[in-house]
C-alpha cells in the first residue's frame, strides 16, 4: 500500500514526483564497524521543479538570480507519512537538471540531527568554551584546598609534575634514568622544604567530564540527557588541562585608570585635551606647532610607579594602540623596563595621519596593589632653541589585581567534536536524537534496556529470509594515543605493549580492526617505603630525558583522599606560604565506586594497578564493550536479513534500540533501510543473547493497538 509521503523544508511542503521513492538508512553500532555510531540519512532523491519548489529553492539553476539563500548551508526540515511525523533533521539542495533550457528537477538530501550536531560544533575548540563559571582565585588558599580535599570542586589539581623528577623520602620512580642523571639531589624531594611542590608554579588543573559536556551543552544551546553521566563511574572522571611546560597564570588584566590631573609643563602645544580619563584612552594625534618655526617631533607616553605591595611579584603593563595588543612591559617594585624612574609604554613620531587611541592595562603573577602616575608628552622642537618637552601628568586609581585562573588558557588543543567522539569511543556511547536540540547519550548496553518489543512476525516475509554468518574480525584491538611519559616509556620497554591498551585475536579470516581514542593514558607512579606502598601516587610529564612535554588530552580517575603518608609532602608557594601534609586528593586510572566497592580502571586491558597491585577487572574494555562482542561472537549467532512491511503504527516510533520477535526468536536491530513511500524495510538483524531487564522494557503492543493498512 502507497503511504503518503510529505517533505517540508522550513515549514513549506516540497512537491514530489509520482513515483519518486524516499527511503531512509539507519545504523548504530554496526557489526561491519563496531565502532560505527550513524544518524539517519536518506539517500538522494528528487524533486520536481515545480513553481512551488523553484521559490523554495530560489531557481538555484539560474546564477544571474540574486537569492537570499545560501545553498551551502542546510536548512530546517522534516518528513510525514500520512500526516504522522517520521524525521525532523536537515535537508541539502544538491544540485538541478536543465533540459532543453527548462529546469526539471532538483537533488536533495535529508540529514538526521546528529549530522546536524556535527555541524554545530564545526572547528570550535575547547579554548572556545566558557570556563568563566569555573574560574576561581589562583591563590595558595584555593589550590592547595584541591590538593588536600578540603575544597571539592569540578577543578582539581592532579599531583603530576611537569618540570622535575619528583622524589620522595629518598626514592626514585621506577623509570629508566638518562645516562647524565648519576645522582639524586634534596632540590627534586618534595618530602623535604627545598624540594616542596610549588602549587602556583607546577601543577595544571583538571576538570569533569560531566562539566565539560555542561559547558558545550550551553555554548551551543542543546541538551544531552543521560543517566550515565550522573554515576560516580563518569562524574569522578577528569580531562587534564595542560598545554604548555609551565603554569604560568596571571592576575586579571585592569584597565590602567587615570583619574585626576595632578600637573603639567606647556610651553607650546597642551596635551591636556588628548587625555580621556572617562575612557582611560591617550588620543595621541598629529600635531601642527602653534609656535614659529617649532616642529611636533615625538609623542610617548610613560608609567611611574608610586606604589607596589610586593617588592618580589614580577607584574606586566600591556600597550593597546586602537585596541590591538602591541606591547607589553615587565616591571618589579619600583622598576619597570629596567628604569628606577618613568617606565616608557609609548613612543610614536608625529607624521601626518597619526592617529592612536593608547590604552594601558597591567596584570601580575600574583595577586598585588599596585598605582601609578600616568604622563604623557609632546615633543615641540626649534632649530636653536631645542626642544621643549610639554607634558601633563595623572594620577590613577590604585589596581587591585586579583589572580583569576583562566581555564581557557589551558584548555588542550582539542576540536570540541573530536572530544564528543572521543567520549562516544572511550565509554561505547550512542547518541540519538530524542527532541529538538535534545539528544540522548547512553552506553550502548544501557540504551538497548531503552527499547521495546515488537513481534512482526506478521508483517515479515517469513518465506524468503536470509541468514549469513556474521563476518567477525580475527583481531580487536582498544588503544590510547602513545605516551611519552618516561613512566609509560619503562612499561613498553619492560612488557612490549603500551600500558592500558589491549587486543583480542580470534581464529577467524576477519579483517582486523582498531578502536583508537584521541587521548593519552598517563601512567602513574606508587612510591614504595621500607619495601611497602606509601600511598603516594604522582605521575610525570616528563619524557624520556626527563624534559617538559606537551601530551595529547588525559584523562583520569578522581581516586579521592588519600591519608596517612608516611613521609609528610611539602609544599609551598613563591610569597612564603608553605605546609606539610600527609594526606592528598589522588589521581590515577582507578577508581573505587563509594557504594558497591567495585574497582573501575580506565585502561582499556585488566592491568594491574599501580596503587592497589592487583589487576582491576573492571576496565573500560570489560566495562562497556564486552557484553556486545560477547553477544556478536557468540557462535550461536547470525545475520538474519528479513523484508517487511511496517504499520504507520511501528514505522513512526520504532528506534535502533528496540528488540525484534519473529516467530519464536528476538533480534536486536544492527541496520534497516526504509522505503517511506511503500512502506517496505528490510532489516539486518543479530540474535539477541544479551540480558534483558523485563521491567525495563515496554511490552510489545497488542494486536488491538497496531493499526494495519
């Protein structure tokens, strides 16, 4: 029976051919690519070029047609079958045919919304998102709170170094040294003052998974559903925020704010009226002498210092010119670039058409107070007489510079759609479109649970069904991006394999196939005392010859507080703030669930832990990929491809989770491809021998509640 088929492009109904089919795909985990996560998508179909469709499409065929529309970009749509919505997503105009001068038709594709999700995030990178929720004062006081748990937060600092080899009490970390490094020195023992861990100066931030996808979710206006990413398994997860050797976080920038004119030297030209003190802007412009045969040679603009609160904190005082960043100059204490006296910010010679709007703002290392006199001069020259200097100084308001952390700043230098797949990769997640701008995201397992029953037995061709073995791979392997950790640089040395990755080989004549994340999996280091685990845990990111190094993203397990050291760990900060402590906030890749006291890992293989020394079970790869592949290698299984013909009933709500009977066997869906005009599907199917939870499933309806044509 021919269904009623409507294609509606920002709300307008396109007018369809005859006997044009339109017919859907649709994939989630694919045996072929178990790696594979699809959105709907048509395959292209035609339309006529009717008057109705030629406005709509703006006569895309005719160049000389000045058109409002981009046709590079998608626009709004949707698709019914007899006045029941199937899709909403994006459609494409493709391209027209032109016969004998006349246009016939246009091409155009229909997009499901995770295509559209794609395009949202386009080349936006983490940098871009807004940290400013998460911004906190970079003090003593905040981060070491988030080294010793008594400041929770969705911001921690991970003990990792990045610019020594840490110690403790004496012991090295079980690494391959470089052949120049012969002895160990107190400077690298951080179980002693002069080697304590600088807080301000060595460790990067951290931040939840759970957070980060909170942030995309506001940036770009969707939201994600899913309770996985409530459970202590994800939201105790991190992504390290290094990119760079050393934390090097300033102070807020201010804007360097002149109040009152406090004196002033003219001779010849006033520089009075080129000082804005509403806009804290110098309008330096060129200047005709008003005296005989004196010449404006020169403008600068300068910085004297009157008063500074710290005579160590080195601060910075960055030049605007029309609102572009053109210099910046270092001062401490009273000297700033290197004079005792007037710092110089500006300098510009009077030629004809200058014309600069010079702002001033300064930021330091630390937070600190710190206020100047502002002077700003105009040089006026005479052949004989020299030169007269007029000038005009202000005094500012003294600057409060508050250390502010910018996350931003930080951020790895990752695409924000390459860290959404990178999540999907790591946990086995499926995204499905469940609302406009909604989605949701489950592990795969945890989705299927989602799904109800249908038993089509009688809308099956149950006479020509064709069963195919499933084409299995002969190697799986689950990998990380490679480290160049010293630490992960031993383990490959000593075990050849990288640490966290795993593989599976089977006696099949398979393909081989690789599940690659885009992050680095940092391994850890668990000192050892008088022959026993200390409790302490850091890791290094150091490479081999122990220099600095910029990873890929991290991640890492929040372990939590770990007490009872038996060396205390010292720390300090660069303004005499200092403590020792025995007890930290670690982390890892292991992480013991607060109620069950499951052990989870975040390596792909069943490692052994380098803070509990046991193999954690648990590990990504048993976590949330092995149930499906169980069910996929399961020698009872098959291909079974069936043909069908879906009452509007199924055909509008039935979704890639759900489960499938016919006659006495249940099926989970791997692909099915729908021909909405006549209502044909045809099904590849994999027996289903996963677990199902009955109260979790809708049952399927009854013969009473499916409407057949």
């Amino acid at each position: 029976m021919k269904r009623d088929v409507k294609v509606f492009i920002e709300g307008i109904e396109l007018d369809l051919f005859e006997d044009e089919q339109v017919q859907i795909s649709s994939s989630v985990q694919d045996v072929y690519d178990i790696n594979k996560t699809k959105t709907e998508i048509s395959q292209s179909f035609t339309v006529p070029a009717t008057p109705r469709n030629n406005q709509v499409f703006q006569h895309f065929y005719e160049t000389d047609v000045d058109s409002p529309i981009d046709h590079n970009l998608r626009r709004d749509g949707y698709i019914e079958i007899d006045l029941t919505t199937y899709k909403s997503g994006k459609i494409q105009l493709e391209k027209s045919v032109v016969e004998k001068g006349k246009a016939k038709s246009y091409t155009i594709t229909f997009y499901g919304k995770l295509v559209t999700l794609k395009d949202l995030f386009g080349e936006d990178k983490l940098a871009d998102l807004d940290y400013s929720t998460l911004s906190h004062t970079y003090n003593w006081a905040q981060v070491f709170g988030r080294i010793n748990g008594s400041i929770t937060s969705d911001v921690q600092y991970p003990l990792i170094t990045s610019n020594r080899i840490w110690e403790y009490g004496g012991t090295q970390p079980t690494i391959t040294n470089p052949n120049y490094l012969t002895a160990t020195t107190t400077n690298n023992n951080i179980h002693t003052s002069t080697g304590a861990i600088n807080v301000l100066r060595e460790l990067f931030p951290a931040i939840t998974l759970n957070k980060l996808i909170n942030l995309i979710e506001l940036k770009y206006n969707v939201t994600f559903n899913s309770s996985f990413f409530s459970t202590e398994e994800f939201r105790n997860v991190y992504l390290w925020f290094k990119n760079r050797d050393i934390p090097n976080v300033t102070t807020d920038a201010n804007y360097v704010d002149w109040e009152v004119k406090i004196a002033q030297s003219v001779t010849t030209v006033d520089p009075t009226p080129f000082v804005d003190t509403s806009l804290n802007i110098v309008n330096v412009q060129y200047q005709v002498s008003p005296a005989t045969n004196f010449t404006v040679t020169l403008h600068r603009v300068l910085l004297d210092v009157i008063f500074v609160s710290s005579t160590t904190t080195q601060y910075y005082v960055d030049v605007y010119v029309n609102g572009v960043l053109t210099a910046t100059h270092t001062g401490i204490n009273g000297t700033i670039n290197g004079s005792t006296t007037y710092g110089l910010m500006y300098a510009a010679t009077n030629v004809s058409g200058l014309n600069d709007a010079v702002q001033l703002k300064v930021r330091a290392d630390e937070g600190l107070s710190i206020d100047f006199n502002l002077i700003y001069q105009i040089w006026d020259t005479e052949p004989t007489l020299g030169t007269y200097i007029n000038s005009v100084t202000y005094s500012c308001s003294t600057q409060n510079l508050i250390s502010n952390i910018n996350l931003s700043n930080f951020a790895p230098d990752m695409k924000v759609v390459d860290f959404m797949s990178g999540i999907l990769k790591e946990f086995n997640l499926v995204v499905e479109n469940t609302g406009e701008n909604e989605y949701t995201i489950e592990p795969l397992l945890n989705w299927y649970t989602q799904g109800r029953i249908y038993d089509i037995t009688r809308f099956t061709d149950v006479d020509s069904i064709e069963v195919a073995k499933v084409p299995l791979y002969k190697k799986i392997s689950f990998k990380y991006e490679t480290s160049e950790s010293v630490l992960n640089k031993y383990y490959f040395q000593s075990y050849k394999k990288e640490y966290g990755n795993t593989e599976h080989i089977y006696s099949y004549d398979g393909a081989e196939y690789s599940v690659q994340v885009p992050f680095e999996n940092l391994m850890f280091n668990h000192f050892f005392h008088s022959g026993t685990p200390s409790g302490l845990q850091v890791g290094y990111a150091l490479n081999s010859s122990l220099a600095p190094y910029i990873p890929k993203p991290v991640l890492l397990y929040r372990y939590g507080n770990v007490t009872g050291l038996p060396h205390d760990i010292h720390f300090k900060d660069a303004i005499g703030n200092n403590a020792n402590i025995d007890n930290y906030v670690m982390f890892g890749q292991d992480y013991t669930n607060s109620t069950t006291g499951v052990q989870y890992s975040l390596n792909f293989a069943p490692e052994t832990s380098t803070y509990h020394l046991v193999a954690i079970q648990q590990s990504i790869f048993a976590t949330y990929y092995f149930q499906y592949l169980y069910n996929l290698y399961n020698l009872k299984n098959r291909i079974t491809t069936v043909k069908t013909v879906l009452p509007i009933s199924i055909l509008t709500k039935i979704r890639l989770c759900d489960r499938v009977i016919i006659r006495d066997k249940r099926f989970i869906i791997n692909d099915m491809q729908i021909n909405l005009t006549t209502g044909e599907a045809t099904l590849r199917l994999l027996n289903d021998f996963m677990p199902i939870d009955p109260e979790s499933l809708i049952p399927p309806p009854s013969e009473d509640d499916i409407i057949i044509e």
